[in-house]
C-alpha cells in the first residue's frame, strides 16, 4: 500500500499569511495526488488535482506543487474562511489512500 | 447539477448489517467510478472502496471482506453493504464521484453510522 505522510499535522497561522503543507508518498505518484479541504460538518472539498491544478470555483490564493514522491499545497494569503483540515490523497494505485490530515488553526 | 445523497446510516450493534445508498443525479453510476470515504471521530478521512465504470470493485484492507460495494444503474444509486460491523467502523460515510478514477470531484452530504451496543 501506499503511504502518504502529512507535515506539519496541526499549524497556527493568522489571517494574511502564507502558509505551506507537505505531502510525501511512500513511492511515485505519476502525478495522482489531490488536495482536500474538510470542515467540520461539511463534505470535502476538492481544491487540487493532478498535483497542480487548480478545481473551477476554488480560490487561486490556493496552489499546488511537486511531483514524484513530494508535494506541497501552498495557501498564499489566508482568509478567515481558510481554517480547516486539509488533506492529501493518493490516486495512483489501489488502495487510494489519504495522509492523516493538517489541522490549520487561527493564530 | 451533480449531487450525491446518502442515506441508510443508523445505530447498529457490533456484528450486524446496514446498507447505505448514495443516490447520484446529474450523472450516471454506470459511466464514472464512485467511492465510498469515512471520516472516524476525531480522526482523518480512510478511503473505504470504489466501484469502477467496468464494474469491478476494490477495498480498503480493514473492509475488505466484509463490506460490499454495488450499483444499480436503473436507480443511478451506488451502493455499500456493511457486514459483521465493528465499534470502530463507528464514522461518518460520505459517497463521491472518482472523475476519470483520478480526483473526488463532487461529494455527497455524509451519513452517519454509530456501532454500539
């Protein structure tokens, strides 16, 4: 299976800032890795496929980078809206799988 | 408009059955991949199974052999039974449409299921 490992789990951040999460997998994705945004309460919410590209509707304050094992999702200035978990997910190979989640928290 | 429905969530003791329906419109279950996700208390999303365009089926290894992921074309609904339930299969499911077997692209409301005694 692969593993997918999120950093950091849980980060504090105050509105306007830039913040970045990463995402490595236990071996080569070939570009199949999403970004989620999950609330509590709510349905996930795809921000960003195939690595780096963007999902219509979604902010473009939200990108996505890498490729091979490492990625990383970079919010470039955060709005109070933005305060949520965010997730990485794995596409490539059955299983799918998720890395466990970064907790975005008000500073 | 896409929209994904599940239903059929409920309170059920360890060792029973349910079966939750997610009711797709604005596409068919036939044409695309279809997944089941849950999200445990306090813990993160787990990728549960999906059932493909062709029609095969792959699972989760702490679901495979107990749950079953089916569809019915003629009522554009995707189903997913629930067998020999456990204290912690305990989360809310959510069904979502896998586009091209590549991203989660729209996601349904979540239903929950709570295995207690």
């Amino acid at each position: 299976d692969v593993q997918m490992t999120q950093s950091p789990s849980s980060l504090s951040a105050s509105v306007g800032d830039r913040v970045t999460f990463t995402c490595r997998a236990s071996q080569s994705l070939n570009g199949y890795l999403s970004w989620y945004q999950h609330k509590p309460g709510k349905a996930p919410k795809l921000l960003i496929y195939a690595a780096s590209s963007l999902q219509s509707g979604v902010p473009s304050r939200f990108s996505g980078s890498g490729s091979g094992t490492d990625f990383t999702l970079t919010i470039s200035s955060l709005q109070p809206e933005d305060f949520a978990t965010y997730y990485c997910q794995q596409t490539y190979t059955t299983p799918l799988t998720f890395g466990q989640g970064t907790k975005l928290e008000i500073k | 408009e896409v929209q994904l429905v599940e239903s059929g969530g409920g309170l059920i003791q360890p060792g029973g059955s349910l079966r939750l329906s997610c009711a797709a419109s604005g596409f068919t279950v036939s044409g695309n991949y279809v997944s089941w996700v849950r999200q445990t208390p306090g813990k993160g999303l787990e990728w549960v199974a999906v059932i493909y365009s062709g029609g095969s089926t792959y699972y989760g290894d702490s679901v495979k052999g107990r749950f079953t992921i089916s569809r019915d074309n003629s009522k554009n609904t995707v189903y997913l039974q629930m067998n020999s339930l456990r204290a912690e299969d305990t989360a809310v499911y959510y069904c979502a449409r896998l586009y091209s077997g590549s991203y989660m692209d729209y996601w349904g409301q979540g239903t929950l299921v709570t295995v207690s005694s």
